[in-house]
C-alpha cells in the first residue's frame, strides 16, 4: 500500500512538471477580418499594452492603456475596457481587425515583432504600436 502510495505521488509530480498544452485559440466572431485558410503561427504571443503614438485633432485620450493583443494560431485579438477586436494575420505579416461595433484597425508587424498601424472609430483616427513579450 505504501510503495502504491509513492509511485501515486510520484506520478502527480512528473504530470505537474509536463508542458502543458496552448490554450485552445478563442471563439472567432462573425465580425472577424481575414480568413483562417490563410493565416500563419509565425507571429503568435502576446504583445503586452498598446502605445498610442498619436490621435487625429480633437479626438479624445481613447485609454487604450489596458487593451491587449495575443495572437495564437493566426487569430488577433485586442481587448479594451469597452471593446474586442478580432482578425486574422496574413502569412506577411499584416493585420486587419474589426470590433462588433464596426471600428477596424489595419496594421503590419514588423522583423522585430512590432506590430504598428491604425485603429479609426466613428471620428477619430489613431496611430497605435504593440510590442510582442511573449512568444508562444
């Protein structure tokens, strides 16, 4: 019964220290951009907070602060306080997203996985960059 005990334990700590698997890629929204027949792993992680480098005259502070990006299995998706956008990266690299209230944003990751590009609402335009921290 005791040595039972230890290879049940013993079993229980290998399976802890494993890899565990990727989370499954999220639900795709009807509202989704590009196509999974032709999207690419190669950019996938996530890629921390968003960097408003500018707004068009007017608009206001869209505190975009806390609205991250992750992409696993092709599949974009930024999500804000207010908002999600989703889409899919094509095989070079560009990204077009769309939010279920009709906003976009269209964008390019670079070598060094910088993701920049423009997000436009009803009346403003901004000028956005993500930095990938984690590859997955």
């Amino acid at each position: 019964m005791k040595q039972l005990f230890l290879l049940g334990i013993s079993l229980l700590a290998v399976s802890a220290c494993a890899p565990q698997p990727s989370p499954p890629p999220a639900a795709v929204a009807s509202y989704a951009l590009g196509s999974s027949a032709s999207t690419t792993t190669a950019f996938d992680g996530d890629y921390g907070s968003v960097i408003v480098r500018s707004a068009s005259p007017g608009c206001a502070d869209p505190r975009f602060q806390d609205a991250l990006l992750t992409i696993r299995s092709g599949l974009a998706q930024a999500r804000g306080l207010n908002f999600t956008a989703q889409g899919y990266v094509t095989p070079q690299g560009a990204l077009a997203m769309q939010t279920e209230h009709g906003q976009t944003f269209q964008g390019q990751i670079g070598p060094n996985f910088v993701l920049t590009g423009r997000a436009q609402g009803p009346n403003c335009v901004w000028d956005v960059a993500w930095n990938r921290v984690r590859a997955l």
